[in-house]
C-alpha cells in the first residue's frame, strides 16, 4: 500500500521514503504573517477550513477554534466531487475561509495547480494535541518478508528521485528535525 503512515499495526512497514506534516496554509502577506501553531491567538475568530475527523480537529478544538472552523468532509467520491484539499484552496482563495489546516501533500499540490499566492506552514512546532507529522511508507503484508526488504532496497537506491519528484508537486518535505526540505 502506497502512502502509509508509519506505525500502523496492521501492516509492516517499509522505510519512509518522505516525511511531511499537516500545514496551515494562508494568502501571503496576511494578518497571519508568522503564525507556526494552531495554538498562536491570532487564529481566534478566523474562518479556517479543516477535514473532519482529522489529527488537527482535535488541536483546533483544544483552541477553542471549531467554532468559527469551516468543516470539510473527510471520505468524498473523487470521480464526482473534487478533493477537499482543492476545495479548500479554492475558498481561501475566493475569501470564503481564512485559512486551511490539511494534510502538506494536498495543500502543496493544489496551491501549485490553482497557481495560488500562499504561505505554507508545516505544524511542526505544536506543544500540545494531536502530532501533526507522519513517516510516509509503503504498507507490506507481516508475512512478505523478501518483498519488504526489495522496497527497502528501491528507496534506498531512488531516495534522490523520490525527493526531486515530491518537491516538484510542492510537497512540503521535512527532516527528522522538523526542517524544510527544499532540495
């Protein structure tokens, strides 16, 4: 299984090949200049746009920030409604919400689709709540051994590749010190 979150008991995993975190995305040159964590008091009274039932709800709603919180669904039929990732852009971008808080992959990629002016925050610096970065990996079957150990090797030797490919769709990449991954 592609893009699974390392530590899953269900699956073995394979090496992360990318780590990434949920993001607060917002149009640059904003009152939100700066902001780093759900918890800053800037955010009070803002319209942010979220998926439900995702790890950054929970830290919202610690904030008291659902209140005035936009709430995206979680499970969609793509073939007939657009990503909730593009919808929110999209109403940012139309002044519907004020902001964004999704998952980096996501935001990345549509922001560079919809050519959006945006200020991409990866929320690596929450205190409390939910954690808000994940190791991506590839979910291997307990009992594939060899195939688990061929991945491992396939990463290992296109790690470079990887990387270059993610970065091109924007995908906001970070080390295991919560830095950016630019190159």
């Amino acid at each position: 299984i592609m893009g699974y979150a390392q530590g899953d008991e269900l699956v073995q995993n394979t090496n992360a090949y990318y780590r990434s975190a949920y993001v607060l995305v917002h149009p640059k040159s904003h009152d939100m200049e700066g902001v780093e964590t759900i918890e800053d008091p800037r955010l009070t009274g803002k319209t942010i746009g979220v998926v439900e039932s995702t790890p950054p709800t929970a830290n919202m709603a610690a904030n008291k920030l659902l209140r005035t919180a936009k709430i995206y669904p979680l499970a969609v039929d793509t073939r007939v409604t657009p990503s909730m990732g593009e919808v929110m852009i999209k109403d940012m971008l139309a002044h519907k919400i004020d902001a964004a808080v999704l998952w980096g992959p996501m935001a990345g990629y549509y922001a560079k689709e919809l050519g959006a002016d945006v200020t991409i925050v990866p929320l690596v610096k929450e205190k409390t709540g939910s954690r808000m970065s994940y190791r991506i990996t590839m979910g291997v079957r307990p009992s594939d051994q060899e195939w688990k150990r061929t991945l491992n090797r396939v990463i290992r030797e296109n790690q470079a590749e990887i990387t270059r490919i993610l970065l091109s769709y924007n995908v906001p990449l970070i080390d295991e010190h919560d830095n950016l991954i630019t190159q």
